[in-house]
C-alpha cells in the first residue's frame, strides 16, 4: 500500500471508472465509516465542535492539495463530510481509495488531532 501523501497522477481520460465489483472489494479496505453515495466515496466524521470540524476540513484540504486530488469537503456543527470521485471520469478511480486511505491512515495515527 501506498502510504506516502505525493502527487497522485492524472487518471487517465480513455480509462472507464472502476467497475462496481472493483468499487465494492476496495471499499471494504477502507475505514467502515466510508460509504458509496451516488458513485461516490463518502465518509462523515463526527466531531466534538464548529471549529475542530474546521480544523480536519483544513488536514484533509492539505492532504489533497499534496496529492493534486480535491474532494468535496462540507463542515457543519460537529461533523467533517468528505465526499470524493474522480471528476475526469465522473466515478470512482484507484485516485479515490489511494487518497481516502492516505486520510484514514493519518486520522488514525492522531496526526489530524486538534
């Protein structure tokens, strides 16, 4: 596994998105509170607070402008929701679980603690 944070290469533009049988097996790999909404990764991290919400929305921006690959992130009141998919290809790419586990990894480790 990839675990070092770097710039992620361009999916390429002839490629199809993963296949839902790829989607489900690499889904299953990642922490349980990722799910699959709409074609894409999603995952709601809850929080204690506005600004601890905040403070991760700007961890994982980080993290993805490192990695050329930028989700949707939408911060509310105690909750963090990170959103990806592979705009080239309008659907879920190895660019997406690459990143969601790069975050996952660095949540786990406290190094996103606030």
């Amino acid at each position: 596994m990839d675990s070092q944070p770097h710039r992620l290469v361009p999916w390429p533009l002839d490629r199809a998105p993963l296949a839902l049988e790829e989607v489900g097996a690499r889904l299953a790999t990642l922490h349980p509170d990722w799910s699959l909404e709409d074609a894409a990764l999603v995952r709601r991290i809850r929080t204690r607070d506005f600004s601890t919400a905040l403070a991760l929305a700007v961890f994982a921006g980080e993290l993805a402008h490192r990695a050329d690959h930028h989700p949707e992130l939408r911060v509310r009141w105690g909750e963090l929701s990170i959103r990806l998919w592979t705009h080239s290809t309008a659907g879920l790419t190895e660019l997406d679980f690459t990143f969601a586990r790069w975050l996952d990894s660095r949540l786990a480790s406290g190094e996103a603690a606030t």
